[in-house]
C-alpha cells in the first residue's frame, strides 16, 4: 500500500495567479524581501541601513519590469532550494516582512518568463534561476495530463544554471519580469506604479512637501521603534510616500476646495501588558468633506512600514453605519503596528484573526470610534458660525430700519416676528453647543496611555492643542448672541418712531399714508416694502415751503 501523498499541480494556480486580485501587489511582494535582504545584510555588517537600496525598472518597449536590491543575496549552494522549494521559508514572522516562501512566485501569471539572478559577498558567480511562465500556464490547463504533483512541475519549468565570473565584492538580487502578458500591460504604467508604490512601500515622507510630518518619525524613534523606511528608485527617481500640504476634498459649496493639513495629530495605545502595541498619526484639516484622493484618503495600516489592505481595511472600525465608516476616507493617516501577534495573512490584505488581533480592534476602536464624530461636529460647528453671521446682519439690518425712515405698525410686528426667530435660531445653537461640549470633555482626549517602551522616556503623543472628540465652542459667544438680539427686541419694542413723511403733509393725510405703508408691508417683501415706501416719499417731496391744506 502506497501511503505518500502529491500535492496536486493546480496549488500553484493558487499561488501565483489565483493569489491577488490586484496584479500591482507583485511589486509589494518582491519590494518586501528586498527590505528583509537588507537588513539582514545591515545586520551582518555588509552595508549600513542609509546605503541600502531597491532599483526598479519599467521598460515598456522591451515588456520588462526589474526589481533589484544590495542586500545579502542568497549563497549559490543554498539558490536551489531556496528558489525552488513552494511555500518553506527560513524566515520569521517576527522578523521579517515576508515569510511564507511564496510571494516570489508572483511573477508568474504576468510574464513568458521569470528570472532570479542573485550573488553572495564572497562568491564569484552569480546565479541565475528561471522559470517558464508561458510553459508552467500551459502545464496548468486542466486537459494538460502530463504532470500531477507540484514538484513534477516545478522541476519541469524552472533551470539554475551558475554564471561565471561576478566580483567577490558583489550582493545583491534582481528578479526580472520578461515578456509581461498584454492584459497585464497595467504593470508597465510607471505613473500608476509610482502611485501604487507610493502608497504600498515602505518609504519616507517628503518633508519640502510637509514638513509637519517630521514630528511623525521623531514620534517613533521616542517610542524607542524605527520608521523603517528605505529607499526605493523607479526609473531612477527616488519616491516617497504621498502626502503633501493640502488635500483635494468633496465640498458641497465648491467643486475643488482643498483642506490644508494644519497639524499632525500622534497617538499611541499599549496592550494590556503594558507593552507597545501601535503608534499612529492622523492629519488636522477643517474636514470640509470626503476626500477625493484614493492615493491619500483613510487611516492605513502598517506593518514593517509596508500596507496591510488599502484605505478602506479600517472603515469598519469606524461604526457599525455606512456612515460612520465612510467617515474614515475623511482623514488621512497611518498607524503602525509593531506586536509579533499581529499577522499579515497571505494576500496581506489584513491581519490573521487571532486573539491578538482581537485585542488591537478592541484598542484602535476605542480610538477610531471618537475620531467617527469629529466630521459631524466640525460641520455642526461650521454650520454654527454661519448662522450666527446670519443673526449679527439680521441685527444689523433692523437696527439701520429703526435709525432710518422710520417704521409702521405693521412692520413692528414683522420685526418682533423676526425677532422672535433669530432668538429661537440662537437657542438652537447653544443647545448644540453644550452637547458638543459635554461630549468633548467626557474623556481626556490628551491622556498618554502608559506602556512599556524598552526603557524609552515615555512622551506626551497627543498634542493638547487639538480635541480629538472635536472642537469646543466658546460659551459666551452665544450669551452674547442672545443678548444682542434681546437688546434689538426691547428697542423695536419700545420704539415710537414711525414714518418720517415730509412737515408739509397735513396731519389729516398722514393717518391715510400709514394705512397705505401698512398695507405695503402686509403684502410686500420687507425689501421691495422699504423701496417702494421710500419712492413714495420722494414723490411726496414738496415742490414748495408752502404747507398743504389738503391730500391732493
């Protein structure tokens, strides 16, 4: 009896093309164990960590993409293995971006041909390893009998040959997609790589676009936790991450209104142990609307400096509402998370759902979901102090009325009406004033949470100068508002001053005009009233000094 099992040849449909429903995320796997390449080569003393470098290439005229790095390389006699063997990896999870042996296989659905050519400091060849693209997808293909097991197919599509000679000096590894699939040709876009890239790798903030952004990194290094950050070439022009000085948001009163970052908002949250758990930064805007930027909308997640999912992996820790969550594309920023329990599943579109992780959506939550109401009382407020501007003219309308021509019964009472409106929309905006209030000082939005930073001073990482439950509102702004129109309310009220008409008018006549100017205000709008009263007494104007003795 036969008791060896096969892995059947269809797990490597799985494992390449099958894998991601983003073909870009190629670029994502092979830039991750070039990170890890160079650390270990800064860990073993071959180059420092500001020397170490990813090179990528995008040619469209020969279909070609080349990913390069200076890090370790892999020693000749450890490539077929390494290489070779699907799904074993040396690497830690806890140590290492990449760690499941079989990101490199990437490539495969996208290209005719993959290539890994690698040489260790030391050694005088390089190596080169090649796999077959356009044979393994042949191999694949369900009427295809020829092959059963994983390992028959492999060995039928992939050569390692060693090439001679390489300088004794040289480390790196290159992988080098040839021949890219014409529905693939998205891959060789090098703007929308660049965006892609810009988002996803591990890079540093370009401080000439904002400098705010510095206090991100020195937040990080207080925590005694490196930024990890490398440099990354595309064509030969070093990229960093997205964010700048301003962001483009959807505005209801302008098509383009642009919010500028005021600030940068760190916080930080420990485990229950006591330990450092994340570290994170959100920008401080006027939250005018969504942002329209996909390259720079929502809160990401980091792990190693590298995205885990995209800007909408948080949303839901926003709110059980579609509300709420689309409230996370109204922020922008990251958060870093440094716990080993925390795992990047296999897509890396999120984490492993373990007790941990568990424990990280309980923390963040506590967080996210405070940051949910900041656009809704930033929008209360904004709505606010437009309406107060409304109330200080309105004022100031009534008050030029009454020092003018003067007033009639009717409008009196038009006024008082008026009045008792602008008192009631006051009201309104001191009953939302104080529930923000309340809401905004029912935690210690500034509170430092204690943790365990491996002997690292512990920092104030919220900056007092900005509410995280959002803004407060000044009290007396309203008492004042309230006084004025109570002020204006007494002087219509006590008001004896009725329309001024011309001293030759008898005063028989002039009880008839009022009954006109009345029955003006009654059916005309307070504007087109005072127009139409005042024509009325310009033709009233005496031709003469002469006084009349009659209406005519």
């Amino acid at each position: 009896m036969n008791n060896s099992r096969i892995i059947g040849k269809h797990t490597l449909e799985s494992l390449t093309v099958g894998m991601y429903a983003d073909n870009r995320i190629v670029f994502r796997e092979y830039v991750q164990n070039a990170t890890d390449a160079i650390d270990s080569a800064v860990s073993m003393g071959i180059i420092e960590q500001k020397d170490g470098r990813i090179d990528i290439s995008i040619d469209n005229k020969e279909k070609e993409i080349r990913i390069r790095d200076n890090g370790t390389g892999i020693r000749a006699q450890d490539v077929y293995h390494t290489l070779g063997d699907i799904g074993k990896s040396t690497k830690r999870h806890s140590e290492n971006r990449g760690f499941r042996g079989i990101g490199r296989l990437g490539g495969l659905g996208y290209c005719a041909e993959l290539q890994f050519i690698t040489s260790y400091q030391g050694e005088k060849v390089k190596t080169v390893t090649l796999w077959d693209a356009k044979k393994l997808r042949r191999v694949l293909q369900p009427d295809n009998d020829n092959y059963e097991a994983v390992v028959e197919v492999v060995d039928a599509v992939v050569t390692i040959q060693e090439e001679h000679p390489e300088k004794e000096s040289e480390h790196y590894f290159e992988v080098i997609l040839s021949g890219i699939e014409e529905e693939h040709f998205n891959l060789l876009d090098v703007e929308n790589i660049r965006d892609y890239l810009s988002q996803v790798a591990p890079l540093p903030f370009d401080y000439t676009q904002n400098m705010a952004l510095r206090k991100v990194n020195d937040h990080l290094q207080k925590l005694g936790v490196s930024p990890e950050e490398y440099k990354i070439f595309l064509n030969e022009e070093q990229l960093h991450k997205p964010y700048r000085l301003k962001v483009l948001v959807n505005s209801r009163t302008k098509n383009n209104k642009f919010d500028f970052i005021k600030e940068v908002i760190l916080f930080e949250a420990a485990k229950d142990d006591g330990t450092l758990f994340f570290a994170g930064w959100y920008a401080d805007t006027d939250l005018s609307g969504m942002i329209k930027d996909d390259n720079v909308n929502g809160i990401r997640l980091r792990k190693g400096n590298i995205l885990i999912g995209d800007n909408r992996t948080l949303d839901e820790f926003f709110g059980n509402s579609k509300t709420y969550q689309n409230f996370n594309r109204w922020f922008t920023g990251e958060i870093y998370v440094f716990d080993e329990g925390l795992i990047p599943n296999a897509r890396r579109d999120d984490f492993e759902k373990n007790e941990t992780y568990y424990e990280f959506k309980r923390k963040l939550e506590e967080r996210t979901h405070k940051l949910a109401r900041i656009p809704h009382v930033r929008s209360t407020i904004r709505s606010n102090e437009k309406k107060r501007k409304e109330i200080v003219q309105s004022i100031q309308n009534i008050e030029n009325e009454l020092s003018s021509v003067g007033i009639t019964d009717t409008r009196k009472e038009q006024l008082t009406d008026e009045v008792d409106k602008l008192k009631k929309k006051a009201k309104t905006i001191k009953s939302q004033v104080k529930k923000i209030n309340h809401n905004s000082s029912g935690h210690d939005v500034s509170r430092n949470e204690p943790h365990n930073n491996g002997g690292k001073q512990n920092i104030n990482t919220i900056n007092n100068n900005n509410s995280e439950a959002g803004d407060k509102e000044k009290q007396h702004n309203n008492e004042d508002l309230l006084q004025k129109i109570e002020d204006i309310e007494a002087e219509i009220e006590n008001s004896e001053k009725y329309i001024e008409l011309p001293p030759t008018i008898p005063r028989k006549c002039r009880k008839e005009i009022d009954k006109i100017f009345n029955i003006i205000d009654r059916v005309l709008d307070s504007g087109l009233a005072k127009e139409l009263k005042t024509e009325i007494i310009k033709e009233l104007q005496p031709k003469s000094k002469k006084k009349r003795d009659n209406c005519k």
